[in-house]
C-alpha cells in the first residue's frame, strides 16, 4: 500500500510524477470552459470581487485559469508572478481587497481539486498519485498569487506615504525673506529629516532670513523629534536665517523643558500670528492701515 | 594652497576652496589676523561656499578666527555654508556658536553694513 508522507511518495503506479502533472493538464484544459464557469459561479457565490462586474470577472478568470495551467505544467511560476503582480496593479485601484485575491484562488484550487476526485473516483489509488503532484504545485500558485498582491499593496502604500509626507511639509513664502514652515500630523524622525532638508534648501532658494516654523498642528513630540527641531533652528542660523517656533502645545513645552533644551537658542512666540509680526518687525516691515475696511 | 584675501574696504574677504588641509587652515588663521592687523580692518567674511565638508577641526579653526579677530575689534562673519554642510555640522554638535553667519557674500555685506551704521 503506498504510503502519503508528504511529498515523498512510493509510487506503486507506473507514472512519473511529471506524466501525472501531464494528464493532470490534459483534464484541466479538456475542461477549461465548464471549470472556468464553476469556478465564476463559486467566486459570486462567495461574494467575491463586488468592486468587478460580470465581464470582468469572467475576463480575468480566464486569464487566472490559464495562467494557473501554464504554472503546473511548465512548473515555473515567474510567469504567475509577473501576471499575479500585473493583476494586482489593475484590480488594486478598485478597490479589490487581499482576502478577495486569496479567497478567488483558493477556490479555483478547490474547484480543480473536486474536478479530480470526480474523474478518479474509481481509482482511489491513482487518484491519491495525482493529488501529490497536484497539490504542491496548486499551493505554490495560491502562495505565488497572494505574495504577488500583497507585494504590490505595499509598493502602493509606499509609495502615497512618500507623496503624503512630501505633501505635508510645504515651505511657504509669505513676505520677501520670509518662510512658513506649517507641520501639521506625526513627526517621526523620517519625516523630521526630509522637513530638515527642505527648509534649508528653501531658506537657500528665496534667500529667507527669518523662518516661521508653526507646530501647532503637532500634538506630541519625542525627544528624538525635539532635538531634530532643535538641530533645524541651528542648521537654519548657519545659513543666516533666524528661526521663530510658534504653537507649542503645554506637551511639547514640557518635552522640551524636560529634555534640557536650551530655551535661549529657541526663539518661540505663543501662535502663528504672533510669529509672523514678530518676523516682520525683525525684517523691518511695519504694517499700516490705509482706510476703512469696507 | 593659499587662500586668497580680497580687501573691500574696511572688510577683508576671504574664500575657501574645497579641500583645505589642516595646515592651510591653520595658515589661514594666523594670515587673516594678520592682515586686519595691518589694514585696521573692521570686518572680516569668511566665505565657505565651496566647502562641500566641515569637519570638527575646520569649525573650530572657524570659531578660533572670529574670536582671535573680535580682539582686535573687528567682526567675523561666516557666509555660504551649504544646505548639505549646515545638516552634518549640527548633528555633530558643531553650531559655530558666538560667530555670525549669512546666506551668502552679499548678505553677508548687507549683514556688515547695517552693524556699522548701528553703530556709526
């Protein structure tokens, strides 16, 4: 009797695992219109890929279907992984979720498997041969697909994260010789490092000698993120600008207190407005009301 | 290498080239000192636009300068530090504390102009 441990496998029947995996092909391909149209039924069933609609659906099954076939019998799965990532491009920006992608394929697997136990329901012994070749190679596929989707999200995401904090740290001109850096959300210390390096270039740029850095849209701040700070007034002073920090929450004062910052090097005013006057009268710009407002 | 001092009136400007040695520096220090000793100079710019690197010693040579120059009476101020440059020297610690800086030559005059009027 043979024995199933795992991959290894006596085999009591004359087939090579690779003539198994072959007829294995044969029958899926044979069958491709009939599988392909379960395995629709089954992802609707499962309400499965909402965001698609039917053409769509049935457009990509055909292309997944084929491509899981080509992946047993030629047994490589850089193909699988370049569709599985091309795929997840597509399908990504609708808004089709991993456990979507996952749950598509593991039906697919289920799909072709139950195909199997019907075709070789007479030959139990057979039938077991043919699920150890099919088996390892339809996980691979399942695992291939999902990576695939996964690794694609995440190059998404990394990618608005980047746009997000590039966003996020404009360097505003707002008078000749004078910037507003406004920081609004979390500063990790990624974030402290480019708004560092924007700001000098900026104050090099439109050759600002007085900086506004307004963090009232900043509601904690770590030691790390405090000294950043503290090393931006410094950098910005050897460029020649002075720096104003306006809008330090009762927080980030005491962060700063407790941390040791010398105060004397921090030129801080209450809020943003206070600031900009300040700015302005250290640029000798005064501002003067010419008639009624109307 | 010898770094060039350029007398514009009361001030005396002097320009960094890339890589200045610490013997160059040192040179420099005792050369500018002594050329504001003999012009009376009231000033002094340091211009570091082509330094693409400070190191701790060149700071310190820096402070040394303007200390050595206030003395004599005389203002120091450092201008052209890159925005690459500022970045490395602060998280090194090297802030050039106590020495006046400006963007760039011009401001760095403007800086000078406005303090002697002050004064004046």
């Amino acid at each position: 009797m043979p024995k199933r441990e795992g991959r290894g496998v006596e085999l009591v029947g004359s087939e090579a695992p690779s003539e198994l995996l072959r007829e294995l092909v044969a029958h899926l391909r044979q069958n491709r219109t009939q599988l392909r149209e379960e395995w629709v039924v089954r992802i609707t069933e499962a309400r499965l890929l909402t965001a698609m609609t039917k053409e769509e659906i049935f457009a990509e099954a055909t292309s997944v279907y084929d491509s899981y076939v080509e992946a047993l019998e030629t047994e490589t799965f850089e193909a699988l992984q370049a569709y599985a990532r091309n795929l997840s491009e597509r399908i990504i920006p609708r808004g089709v979720e991993t456990h979507e992608v996952v749950g598509i394929v593991l039906l697919l697997r289920d799909v072709l498997a139950r195909s199997l136990f019907a075709k070789y329901q007479t030959d139990f012994k057979k039938l077991n041969r043919i699920l150890d070749a099919y088996e390892p190679a339809a996980n691979r596929i399942a695992n291939t697909v999902a990576v695939g989707f996964v690794q694609e999200r995440e190059r998404v995401i990394r990618q608005q994260q980047e746009a997000i904090r590039e966003l996020s740290t404009p360097v505003l001109q707002v008078r000749e010789r004078l910037l507003i850096l406004p920081i609004i959300g979390v500063i990790d210390p990624q974030r402290a490092r480019q708004l560092t390096e924007q700001l000098l270039r900026g104050i090099r740029t439109n050759r600002a000698k007085v900086v506004v850095i307004d963090i009232t849209g900043v509601a904690a701040m770590d030691v790390t993120v405090a000294n950043h700070l503290v090393q931006t007034v410094e950098a910005s002073r050897l460029l020649g600008a002075t720096v104003i920090v306006t809008g330090l929450s009762p927080e980030i004062a005491q962060t700063l207190v407790t941390i040791g910052v010398d105060l004397g090097k921090m030129n801080t005013v209450g809020d943003l407005q206070g600031g900009i006057e300040q700015a302005e009268r250290l640029l000798g710009y005064k501002v003067v009301t010419l008639a009624e407002p109307r | 290498m010898e770094v060039p001092i350029l007398k514009q009136g009361e001030v005396l400007i002097a320009t960094f080239q890339a890589a200045l040695s610490d013997a160059d520096l040192n040179q420099l220090r005792s050369g500018l000192v002594r050329q504001v000793v003999k012009f009376r100079s009231r000033a002094v710019i340091v211009d570091v636009t082509a330094m693409d690197v400070m190191d701790s010693f060149a700071s310190r040579t820096l402070r040394e300068i303007a200390h050595m120059i206030r003395l004599r009476g005389a203002e120091t101020v450092i201008v052209g530090i890159q925005p690459e440059v500022a970045f490395a020297m602060v998280q090194l610690g090297l802030t050039l504390e106590g020495v006046a800086t400006a963007l760039d030559l011009e401001e760095g005059l403007a800086y000078l102009t406005q303090k002697f009027k002050n004064i004046n």
